[in-house]
C-alpha cells in the first residue's frame, strides 16, 4: 500500500483510497498506508468486538498534530450522504436528535473508514436489532480514569480491587490498556438486564469502592475531588454512552490502541500501553484476548476472517471514465478522505431529471449555490448576493464546475483547507420547469421551491422565473447575470423563512406601502444620529433553556466586545465607551461596510486557528503606535461579527434578530474586508452544537431567540451565553506578597464581586495561572493604587495577613470549579484583565 492512491477491490465492494502517503502521526511518522494496514491485521479480531454496535467515530483528516499542538478533530455520528450504500446502518432516535450510525459488520466498512481518517471507533456497550431496537447490554465497563498526579499504577491497583468482585459475580473479566491515560475493565453479562439495571449496579460498585478507599478511588466525575486518585468512571454503562473500541487506535501523539491486556500483564511492574505496531506481535503470541466477551456467533464471523487488503489487491476501474466524464474536474479538487461531500467513483449516467437545490455556503465569502440537474450532473452557480428580489436589479453568478447527483440532499461542515470549505445548508430545493437552455448563452427555468424553504419569500410563495444569461470570462472565471423575470413583482422575506437572503436596498426603502418587511409597518426606522448605542448582553444560561424553534445558535468567541461605528470615520468601541480604534488598526477594512453600525467581537488566534483570550491581552490596552505595530506583528486580531444595528441611516434594533441577520448576511455577502468573519449561524439541537464547540477547543454557545429585539446597554434574557468551564469577573481588592520563588512579588490576588449596597464582597484569592511576565506587570499595576484600608465588607482574618489594599478599580476574570457555602470561588485560576469592563459590569455568574 506504498502507492499514493489506489483502488482495491473487498468483498465485491470497490475502495478508493488516496494520500496513502500523508502522515497522520507526524511524531512517529506514521502514514494513512501503515494505520490501514492494521486495521487489515487486527481486522479478525476488532470486528467481532464491534460488530451490530453503532459506532461513532472520531476523524483526523489533517493528522492527529503533536503532543504541543493538537490536529483538528471532527467528531461524527451520523453518516454522511457520500456513504458507499453497501456500508451497514442503523437509524436511532434519541431525545434531540435522529441519526444514523454506520455498523462496522465486515472488512470493507472498517478499510473505508480507515480511509476517511477515522482513527477512534467509540461503541456502546449494546448491540442492535435494526432500526431503534436496542438490545440488552451484552458486556459492563469501568473506566479507570488517573487523576492528576496518578497514572497506570493507581489504575492497576484498582483493577486488583474490583476482579475479585467480578470474580465472585461469576463474571468474566477482561482488562484493556486504553491508549491514553488509563484502564478499561470489561466484564461480561448475560443480557437478562437492561441499561439502566447494568449502569446502577456499576454506580454501586464505583461508590462503594470510593468508600471503602477514599485515598485511591473516587466516583465523583468533579476534577477538583480527583488528584492524587483514580475516578471509577461506571457511567459509560448508560444506553446513551460510548466507550473507546478495543483494538481501535487513539488520535494521540502517538500511535497508541486500546489494547485487551492478560491478568498477568497488568500485574507487571512494566506495563505501558501499547503501540499499534506492537499489535501483530502480540497477536501471535495471546491469540484474541477479548474473545471470552464475544459471543460465538460474532467470534466465527466469515467477514472478519476474509484476507484484507494490500497493494496488490484487484484494482478497480480508473477513477475517472475519460473526457467525457463531466465530474472529471469536481473530482480533482476534493480529496474524499478529507470532505463530507459526496464524491462517487462512478461516471455519471445522461439522464432528464429536473430537480434543484440551493445551497446557502459560509465559505471564504458567503454565497448562495443554484444547482440544476442536468444531462445526469448538477449544473451550479456560485451567486454571491444570492437569488435577486427585484426585477430591476441582476446579482452576479459565476459558473463552477459540475457536481454528482448526490449533492441534493449534502449539507454539512467542509473541512478547514479543503476546497470550498466552510458550513453548507440547503437554503431550498425541489423541482424546475425548463424554459430555455442554450449551453454556454442563456439558461431561463421555474422554480418551484418547498414549502418554507428560501424562494417563498422571493415572490409571494409563488414559482420563481429565473433567468441566467452568460457576460463572458474575466480573471478565469466563467461570469453569468442571474435574473429575476420581470413578470413577478418584488417580494418580500418571510420571517418563518430563516436563510432568506435580503437586499440592503430593502433595509433604506420608502415608507410607502410597499412589500417588504423592513419598508412597511414594523420596519426600520430613521436613525437619530448621535454616540452608537452600547451593546446588548447576554445572561449565563444552560442548555435546558433552550427549546423549540426560536433560537439561534452561534459558538462563544473567547474575545472583546466592540461596536464597529461606520458612519464616518471608522470607530470601534468597547464595552466601556471607549475608543479603541487606533489598537487594531488591521480592522480597517470595516469602512467599507458603512455607513453601519456592527457588533462583533475582536479576537486573536493561536497556532491552532481558536480564540485565545491570553493573545488578546497582549494587544489589549495599547495606544502607541509604535507599541501596536510591534504587538500587531506577534498577535494580529480579526473581528467576527454578529450583528447589525444600523444601516445607511436606517435604525434597525426595533428588528427581530433574524431580519437584523439575515441584513447583516446580504450586507457581507458580495465581499468581506480583510481580517473580518462572520459568525456563522448553527442548526440543530443544543447539545450536538455544545459538543461540536468542546471539540474544536471553543468556550462555549451563544443561544439568541430569532424573534427578539436589540436591548441597547441591557442583559437580557433573550441573549444565552452557556459555557464549558465556569468564568468569573472579579474586582481585585488587595494583594499578598510572594513566597519562596516569588518572594518580592504578588503571591495572590484578593477578589471581589460588588454587592447591592456599593460594597465589595469578598470572593477568595488566585494564586495560580500566572506568567512571570503577568506577574510583574501586576505587581506594578497595583503598586500605583495600593490605599491602607481594606475595600471588602467580609474579608476573614487569615486571608489579611501581608494583605496589600489597593482601590478597586481594575477588573480581571478567572474560571473556577464552583462556589463555596461560604461564596468564595473554588480553585480559581488567573485569564488576564479585563480592561473593557467595569467594576460596576461585574456580577456573580451563578
């Protein structure tokens, strides 16, 4: 399998496999090539563990990065719409969600997702019956999870703990080396219980180990009751849960597997994981290791005993039928290993179908795809302003190269660095009627759209005449005119309909009756002029708060506010009034967006292209110029913005928040300045979109209800801000000296959270999350407003000693594990200041 690309041929089923070359491990050097071939040795023997369980997979199309810098990780559930059909599946309905789950029952299947980069197999602990039929959990598992400061030996004295349990259940027993930190014990069940019975006799036994040795086990998930000892992890048991597959890789580092391990090993002082190059050996010497929990029925499986794959397996028919083969081109620039599009092998078959598909595509530059099937392909359209409203007024299409059949139905994530990459809906689809189509000179169809779906707001609900009219070619770019027939009147956007495209025309019309939803009664008004109003806030929510169809959901940037006033010369104010502008002069560019009024947040990236809030502060509160230009080389900034207050004189707050975006979408959507995003809009149900947020390193979600108005200066409850880890604003009151390594500097801060009175309440100190860098610079911070008395009400007596006060005047932000009774902050670690916010902003993030 040296060769970069090849097709093979398994069990009748043909196999593209390409970049057999990149490397997926770049510490260990390990290429696509070397991970498929063990998954064709340990094939035999990972299938049967796997097998009829819907498997969740992890995917790292760009390589798993190093130890210092992690690679992107997409976490997938549901296949994708450019699944083989003979691929295995079973459909669940969970409480939030449908999905359909690929079962990993033969060779083919395991090699195909090889392929897609799919390096961690997670399955439940139950195997299913078909569609929604969940069998009873055939196998327990217990999760030795080490905490800080505790590794596999702790994990291997616990395992001596609990086989003695199982062993008096009558319950076999197997132990896995899990491939990261620690240890999974598998035990094996006879089915007679159900989930919900399996996982509280595992509570059970997780707690009643915690009791018995408190210095070793803990059964509490909370990360502050962890160091030193080993969680006993029992709720992988749930119906709803996953655990690592055995013989399933780890996206680490290193090339490590979750390895089924004998009793022996595990008593050895020298067990270490295992690397998946040590597999075949190991093999060969124990045998299959997990076989006594594998019923006999999966053991003897023909599939997972079929010879696998190598470089001199059939090869299949070339993956491109010669120039007559229109998808020839949509092939050459995608690697299937890396996107979710589809992308069939086979060349397309002439046919006479008339359906459509519209896709709203959060690239580079959003843009809106028409795509109409045509002689067996998609013929497609990039229009960048979208499907014009009015008659009098064209929107530029540029022809792009022709996509399968098998886009109708696509919508997703197109991986970072890949071509066309960015978020995808499908803004409508359904059928056209064909009026005209001169190849090359004039394309004139009816479009009939679905029932909610995008064009129902272009005319009334009714078809929409479009024409497509070839300009010519410039820059390499095939150039057309998308035309809406002069025969339909303007319509107007609906509100139900959420990825509807407006004209920024629309936003500055007369108030004279006519259609359109911002022209008429309830539509923008006249702007007063003036300062631009202070950004609205968001109160600290949970998902549970968020139901039903009213909410939009955007990831949390971990940055600082600013309202961008492009009604003149440009400006962009903080949180606290202030003018910022000459701090991020690379934000320029948002001139050209006026006369505006934005709101955004200012951003810096790390490395690994996420917000760090710990960059930012390296730009934040600069003026000099001289001091900017040389932080602006080390930590540039971009904006992602979010909303539209203002546009051409028209005030647009009185707006529900889906027209106000839906502006801000067209306004964007011809060309966006340099160093500028917007912050993309996500469907789907609360807790997939929390998830996707965790994987990608991110802070959380912001939740904003599509019906609501901009609320000036407030928080309002409209607005959700649900976080992964708990962040506090904090006063600094005071100071202790430094001891040890920091002698002659800050030891701790005192905090405090402004009470209803005026006061400060104490809210404990931090200690911790300090640079030496951070350290000076607060010391000489708070040496220019030290004061003699204490600016806390209730600070306790220990906490004053060497205590330095200073005025309360600077804000900072720590997270924490949680409150106390007593309502000090648990275990707080230092961010950074917060120059943006004021004492007065700061309140207790219950």
């Amino acid at each position: 399998m040296a060769a970069k690309r090849e097709i093979v041929e398994i069990d009748g089923h043909q196999i593209r496999l390409t970049n057999l070359d990149k490397v997926l491990y770049p510490e260990a050097g390990v290429t696509k090539a070397d991970i498929l071939d063990y998954l064709r040795t340990v094939a035999p023997y990972m299938i049967p563990v796997v097998h009829d369980r819907p498997a969740t997979r992890k995917r790292w199309v760009h390589g798993v990065g190093t130890a210092d810098e992690p690679g992107q990780v997409f976490f997938q559930k549901n296949l994708d719409n450019s699944t083989p059909s003979w691929v295995e599946r079973v459909t669940l309905h969970h409480r939030h969600s449908t999905n359909t789950y690929p079962l990993i029952n033969d060779l083919a299947t395991l090699i195909w997702l090889g392929q897609m980069a799919a390096l961690e197999i997670h399955v439940p602990q139950w195997r299913a019956a078909g569609d929604d039929k969940m069998l009873n959990p055939d196998r327990l598992v217990l999760d030795l999870d080490p905490g800080p400061g505790a590794g596999l030996p702790e994990c291997v004295e616990v395992a001596h703990l609990i086989k003695p349990i199982l062993d008096d259940l009558g319950m076999v027993s197997v132990p896995v080396t899990s491939g990261s930190k620690g240890i999974h014990l598998y035990a094996k069940l006879d089915m007679s219980q159900k989930w919900e019975q399996v996982s509280a006799v595992a509570h059970e036994l997780a707690r009643s180990l915690a009791a018995d040795h408190p210095d070793l086990v803990v059964s509490d998930q909370k990360k502050t009751l962890r160091e030193g000892r080993v969680l006993v992890d029992w709720s992988q048991n749930s119906g709803q849960k996953t655990t690592i597959a055995p013989y399933s890789l780890r996206g680490r580092a290193q090339p490590m597997v979750a390895a089924p391990r004998t009793w022996e090993e595990i008593g050895s002082p020298d067990l270490a994981h295992v690397r998946y190059d040590q597999m075949a050996a190991r093999i060969e010497e124990y045998g299959d290791l997990f076989a006594p929990l594998v019923p006999e029925e999966y053991r003897s499986h023909d599939d997972a005993r079929r010879p696998p794959p190598s470089s001199s397996a059939r090869i299949g028919s070339p993956t491109t039928a010669g120039p007559k083969d229109r998808l020839t081109e949509y092939r050459a620039k995608r690697d299937p290993a890396a996107t979710p599009e589809p992308v069939p092998l086979e060349s397309p078959t002439p046919g006479e179908g008339n359906t459509f598909v519209i896709h709203e595509h959060h690239a580079r530059r959003l843009h809106w795809d028409l795509r109409l099937e045509h002689e067996g392909v998609l013929a497609s359209f990039a229009i960048p302003r979208g499907i014009p409203t009015d008659p009098q007024r064209n929107n530029l299409a540029v022809h792009t190269e022709d996509h399968p059949i098998e886009y109708l139905t696509f919508s997703g994530s197109i991986p970072k660095g890949e071509y066309g990459a960015g978020e995808m809906f499908i803004w409508d689809t359904g059928t056209y009627e064909l009026e005209k189509w001169k190849d090359g000179k004039e394309i004139i169809v009816l479009l009939h759209g679905q029932e909610g779906g995008g064009l129902a707001g272009v005319a009334d609900g009714k078809p929409v005449r479009l024409a497509l009219i070839h300009t010519g070619t410039s820059d390499g770019k095939d150039n057309w005119l998308a035309h809406l027939m002069k025969d339909q009147t303007k319509g107007h956007w609906r509100p139900g309909a959420r990825h509807d495209p407006v004209a920024p025309s629309d936003l500055h019309g007369k108030d004279d009756g006519a259609t359109g939803s911002a022209a008429g009664k309830g539509g923008p008004k006249a702007a007063k002029g003036g300062p631009a109003p202070s950004p609205m806030l968001a109160q600290i929510g949970t998902p549970g708060l968020v139901h039903g169809d009213d909410w939009a959901l955007e990831m949390k940037w971990d940055g600082v506010r600013a309202i961008v006033d492009a009604r003149g010369p440009l400006k962009l104010i903080s949180r606290r009034g202030l003018d910022t502008t000459g701090t991020y002069p690379e934000l320029a560019g948002l001139a050209d967006l006026g006369p505006a009024i934005l709101d955004g947040e200012i951003v810096a990236m790390d490395p690994k292209g996420r917000p760090s809030f710990s960059r930012l502060q390296q730009r934040m509160g600069l003026s000099d110029p001289t001091d900017v230009a040389a932080a602006r080389r080390n930590y540039p900034v971009r904006i992602i913005l979010f909303d539209l207050l203002e546009f051409q004189g028209r005030d647009l707050t009185t707006l529900p928040f889906r027209e106000r975006r839906q502006a801000l979408e067209t306004l964007a959507g011809g060309a966006l300045p340099e160093n500028v995003d917007l912050s993309p809009i996500f469907d789907g149900d609360i807790d997939d979109v929390l998830e996707a947020s965790a994987e990608h390193g991110l802070e959380g979600v912001m939740a904003k209800r599509l019906s609501s108005r901009y609320e000036a200066g407030k928080r309002s409850g409209a607005w959700l801000k649900i976080k992964h880890e708990r962040m506090q604003e904090v006063v600094i009151g005071g100071w202790r000296s430094g001891k040890g390594g920091r002698e002659g500097t800050i030891g701790s801060l005192l905090l405090g959270i402004p009470d209803d009175d005026g006061g400060l309440r104490y809210a404990g100190r931090v200690g911790t999350g300090f640079s030496e860098r951070d350290l000076a610079e607060i010391a000489s911070k708070l040496r220019r407003i030290e004061r003699k008395t204490s600016p806390f009400d209730d600070i306790p007596r220990e906490d004053t000693a060497d205590a330095h006060w200073v005025q309360p005047k600077f804000v900072g932000e720590v997270r924490y594990g949680e409150w106390t009774d007593a309502g000090r902050l648990r275990h707080p670690v230092w961010r950074g200041w917060r120059p943006d916010k004021e004492p007065k902003d700061v309140t207790a993030e219950q």
